[in-house]
C-alpha cells in the first residue's frame, strides 16, 4: 500500500471493525450489537398502553401530529425592541405558529440599559427591555389574542409577566386571554445557567407568587417552563438532563401543595423544555421516559386524579452546543436529525436553531432556513402521518427503560441530601454536570469522540460567513428612550409603588399585584430588581471543584 493513502486506509480498515468496538452513548450506557425480544423486561400493555393513555410514554395526545402539528417557534430576540417587532412580524409572515423572544444579558440580570454593568451588551444576545415601554414597541401590531408567546426570562420572569399582563390590557386583551409561557426556572439557574438576582429561597417566593397569581387570574398563562436545556448545554448527559429536569419539576409542584393549592389546580400550567440533541435514539427515548416519570409521579406520589396534570407537556429546542462555528453548514444537517428525534419523540412545540448561531445571533437567511427545516419534516417526509413510529423498537424499549431506572437512582440521591435547593447549595448537581462535561471534552481532543469539521474531516482555510452585527447603535437608542421615560412619567407615583413592593417583600403576601403597579407606573426593569437585592440579598454559589 502506498505511503501517501495510510491515513486514509486506516480510517476506512477503523470503520470496518466498528463492532469490536465497545460503545456507549452521552449517559455511558453500554450498547449492544443489536436488540432483540429478549430485551423487552416485561409486558409492555401496561408500560406503553396507546398514546393518549396512561402513562403516556406514547405521546400525551391520542392523534398527536394527526389533529394537531408542533407549534413552529423560532428564537428571536436582538438589539432594539423595533429590531426585534420586525424579526417577529417576518417570522409569522413566513408561517412561524408561536412566538419565542429571547432577551439580553443586562435583562437577564435584571438591569437597565443606562447601568455601568450592561454598557456594551445591550441588545448584544437577545432584545432589551429596561421598562414597560419597550415591552410596548416589541408586541406593537402583534395579535396577543391570537398568538402564543414564549418568554426566555427567568430571574426577573415575574417583571416580564407583568409586562405582558399590562401590554396586553392595553390591547385589550383580558390577563386571563392571554396564552403563553414564561421560563422561570430558577432551580436550574443555580445548576446551570447562573442568572439568578437573589437567594434560592427568596427565588422560590417569588415562583410560588406567580404560581398563585397565575392560577386564579391568567389561567392561560404557563407560569413556569421547567427546564433541562440549559442543563445539557452545560455538558449533562441525558440522562442527568431527564433526571435533574424532573427533579426541579417535582420541586415545583412541592411548592404548590405547601402553599394552599390543590395538585390538580396548577400542576396542568406546568411545562418543560428539553434539549433535543444529536443522539438520535437517545433523546427520543429521554423523551418517552419523561412522559412516563412524570405520570407515574404525579399519580401514585401527588395524588393527581385530573390527566392533564400527569400528563407531560414539553417544548424542545435542538443543540446548541452540538452547533459549531467549523464547516457551518454542516449545521443544517445536525438541526434537521435533532428536529426529527425532538418530533418522534413527542415534542408539543420546536425551535429549530440556525446554522450561523455558533457565530453570532441568526442573520434572516439562517432563522428561515431553520423554520423551512421544521416545515420540511412537517410537511414532506410523512413523519407526523403515525403516533410513536419507534414504539415497540427493541432498543428504543430498552433505552427508555434503562433512561427511567438510571433517573430514579439519581432522584434517591436528591433526596437524601433532603431536595434539590441542598443539591445545589452542596454543589452536588453542579460538580456532577462538571465531571460529564470534562469527559466529553477529553474525548473530543483525544479523538475517541469524532465531530465533523472540528477534530475529522476538517478544512485547514475556511472562509468566514457572513453574521447578524449588533452594534452600540442599540446601546444609545435604548438609554435615550430610558431617559426620556423618567422624564416624562410620574416619579411620585414610581417611588410609591417601589416602596409598597418593598413592604411586600418584607413580608409574606403575593407581590404580583404589586409588581404589575410599580411597571404601570413605569417603574424601571432595574428599579424592581434593585427592591428586591435591598430586601432578599444576594448569593454566591459554592466551589464545585
């Protein structure tokens, strides 16, 4: 054999004697050669039933994509509010079925625009909002009647629900009309993302607030998407990912039950949003284990009698961090396998990512190529036509088995550390998602896990592509229209309404009605969070290694 072909005959000879090679995908299961009936642990009447039955490993829907298709939402969210209506309105004119408003870092920390901290970040990774008044110009001309909207918002999710509320009444639309999602999640801020303002406690106050609130007055309204994306983008396997998920889930509806309300009352407001990665058969199972956890759960633990509180309702987003700046276009592919698993798997909504976001935010081309992704398997491949395709598969069996039993021994240690606040606050989920992701990565540099264009395939002179720029124009804009609404509003009545949320927080009665006052009176993003720090504190996590 030639010298100059050795590289390329010992990659081939590799492939060839793929199966003596032991594998295991993202959570470390060992995988078999192939499956068979012998894999099957039990009757599987009782574990799979049809879809839209107990304990809905299925599917939640008894027609599923038959009667009704996934909402189409796609992540928009950049610089100004005006930026930010337009890519709305061009998204719903391009066939987009739900609404997805992503928001920058200073909102994500609950500042201003005009604060020294935000200064060159302003619109930089989702759209600003410092006041009502933004929030105004975002929904200018959207039909709030007629369209859900999803919130990516979690520390300040109870000023930004305000928002909503308000500029919904504005539009005459009633609060209890209005239908959407806020995430909310702050559990897995401390486990992961690490956007929070307070302590946890002060935190789960504020969720239970808006758990009640929501509950009595916007019925339509999810209060809270309990989310594991931000966990497996941390590096957690599924597996943690399903397990730490839930975990926050169940920790969820605890508060509820300690605080008056009835399981059956607000648990079917609860939602999630998973991760759909690149593992093909691995999510799809991570999904049909979920569906089954949570039912079995909210049953035989809670006490829910009413099925749409058993019964899991997700979001799904494809992997971001699976998305790489090398060979970009090599992301549609990825995108498009992610989609598919999040569909087979019974996903109620879907964003898609673009193909540029290893970059920057998505130019215009790259979101409408990620929404025509969606149409496409929607559409064209005839997937939705048939309910669970893969149930009864050997290995999509045995894996979502395997998911299911490698969740609940997570869950015993949860709570034997006594819930999922001590988790975090010993580090436990925290050190656990750190050990996954550095050996993920040792196995990237050492080679042992491939990926296309970065450490296999790879192109030595790439072009750059061309990129969404945000630039400080954005910045300016918005302290100007900040400055401008503190002249213009009533400052008595801001200082009134910031003082009574003070007294509020000091004490134990629901802040809603007292937040959604302080933002009529245009009060200020970092004007509330700002009573909040003075009241509650704030909380530096432990050192995880």
């Amino acid at each position: 054999m030639p010298q100059k072909n050795k590289g390329k005959w010992a990659y081939r000879q590799e492939i060839g004697n793929a199966s003596a090679v032991e594998r295991t995908n993202s959570s470390e299961f060992k995988l078999k050669d192939f499956y068979g009936p012998k894999d099957f642990k039990e009757n599987y009447d009782s574990k799979l039933a049809s879809p839209g039955e107990y304990p809905y490993t299925r599917g939640i829907h008894k027609d599923m994509y038959r009667g009704k298709l996934w909402t189409m939402r796609m992540f928009s969210g950049f610089g100004t509010p005006e930026d930010t209506n337009g890519r709305l309105k061009l998204l719903l004119s391009q066939g987009e079925t739900g609404l997805s408003v992503a928001f920058d870092m200073p909102t994500l920390y609950g500042l201003d625009a005009n604060s020294e901290r935000a200064h060159g970040e302003v619109g930089k990774c989702g759209v600003n909002v410092s006041s009502l008044k933004d929030m105004e110009v975002i929904f200018k001309g959207i039909p709030l009647d007629r369209v859900s909207t999803s919130m990516t918002i979690n520390a300040p999710a109870n000023i930004l629900t305000a928002m909503y509320a308000v500029v919904g009444e504005k539009g005459r639309v009633k609060k209890r009309d209005l239908a959407g999602t806020v995430q909310a999640d702050i559990l897995k801020e401390y486990i992961a993302q690490k956007e929070w303002l307070y302590p946890p406690e002060a935190h789960m106050r504020i969720i239970r607030d808006m758990m009640v609130y929501c509950t009595n007055s916007m019925p339509k309204w999810n209060y809270i998407s309990i989310s594991g994306y931000h966990i497996r983008e941390a590096g957690a396997s599924a597996v943690q990912e399903l397990a730490f998920t839930l975990a926050d889930g169940f920790e969820y509806v605890k508060l509820g039950i300690e605080n008056g309300l009835d399981v059956d009352s607000f648990t079917p407001r609860l939602s999630f949003f998973f991760n759909s990665s690149i593992n093909f058969f691995e999510e799809i199972a991570k999904f049909r284990a979920a569906r089954r956890i949570w039912a079995r759960e909210m049953k035989e633990t809670y006490g829910a009698k009413n099925d749409r509180s058993m019964k899991l309702r997700f979001h799904s987003q494809t992997s971001g961090y699976s998305l790489t700046w090398q060979q970009p276009l090599n992301n549609i592919v990825r995108t498009t396998v992610e989609g598919m698993a999040a569909i087979m798997g019974g996903t109620q909504s879907l964003h898609t990512n673009s193909y540029d976001e290893a970059w920057a935010l998505p130019s215009e081309q790259a979101v409408e190529v990620a929404l025509r992704t969606q149409q496409i398997l929607a559409y064209e491949t005839g997937i939705p036509d048939v309910i669970d395709p893969l149930g009864g598969s050997y290995y999509i069996e045995n894996l979502t088995d395997k998911m299911e039993e490698e969740a609940y021994k997570y869950f015993h240690t949860i709570n034997g550390m006594g819930g999922v606040v001590k988790a975090i606050k010993n580090g436990y989920l925290q050190r656990e998602i750190a050990a996954t992701a550095y050996a993920q990565q040792r196995k990237v540099e050492s080679g042992e896990a491939k990926i296309v264009g970065v450490n296999a395939f790879a192109n030595k002179n790439e072009e750059p592509i061309n990129v969404l720029k945000i630039d400080l124009k954005a910045e300016r804009i918005q302290r100007k229209r900040l400055e401008e609404l503190k002249a213009k509003r009533n400052s008595n009545r801001v200082q009134k309404s910031l003082e009574k949320l003070k007294e509020v927080y000091s004490g134990d009665e629901n802040s809603m009605e007292s937040i959604i006052e302080a933002v009529k009176n245009y009060a200020t993003l970092e004007e509330i969070t700002n009573v909040g720090r003075e009241v509650f504190g704030g909380w530096k996590e432990p050192t995880i290694l």
